[in-house]
C-alpha cells in the first residue's frame, strides 16, 4: 500500500476540458498516473494521481486551476476475480469508509491497481496490516 494525494478537480462539461487539464500538467512534466473523471450536466469532477504532487500543485496553482487534496492510498491487487471483494472486506470490517475508489488493470496482466480516499485514514492504514 502507498500513501498519495489525490487531487480533486472541478471542470466545465465541454469537449477538451479534461485535455487542458492533462496539457497543464504534462507541459510542467508532471506524470498522470490515474484519473477519473465523471460528469453532472454542465459540469465534471477529475480525480487523480500524479507522479510528484509538489510539482503538480505549482502547475495547477500558476494556471489558476482550483483543487482539492486529499490524501489517498494505491494498492496493486492481483487482476483475478474476487481479489477487490477480498480487500475491500477487510477495509469494511476495520469501518472503513470510502469516499472514493477507482481501479484499473490491463487484459491479461497479472495485476490491478486500486485508488482510494477513506473517511478514517487511520482505520484505512490498520486495516491492511
């Protein structure tokens, strides 16, 4: 499990919105490493991960791009049916209570990789021990 920041932005719902947003942090060499974006009629919410966190909040502070952080965990789970249902069990039985997951995984790769925000980090971080 590794500790990050997600950083949490609200968009307009038009075409190119999230490419602004990835143009922004690539031109200042800051690397995606997971995104979800969702849209709610005129506007949208991305989520995401970065590879330096210090960096992108330059970036999005120069190109006045309002955020918010907050802390997150990354977790590489084997990509095979049941593995999530299993992990997530054990967050549930420590209370865990998630305000936001995402998860990704290649066809035919051997891992998955989930993203999560949980109410109580500190149950969130006993809880996989």
């Amino acid at each position: 499990m590794a500790k990050t920041k997600q950083f949490t932005i609200t968009v307009d719902n038009h075409p190119g919105a999230v490419a602004e947003l990835a143009k922004t942090l690539g031109n200042a060499k800051v690397n995606i490493l997971s995104l979800l974006g969702t849209a709610q009629g005129t506007g949208g919410t991305v989520q995401l991960i970065v590879d330096d966190a210090r960096r992108a909040k330059k970036a999005l502070d120069s190109a006045r791009i309002a955020y918010q952080e907050t802390p997150a965990e990354s977790r590489d789970l084997p990509n095979k049916p049941g593995a999530l249902a299993q992990y997530l069990d054990k967050l549930a039985v420590k209370g865990v209570n998630l305000s936001s997951i995402y998860a990704t995984a290649a066809k035919g790769g051997k891992k998955a990789v989930i993203v999560y925000a949980a109410e109580a980090a500190a149950k969130a971080a006993t809880a996989t021990t």
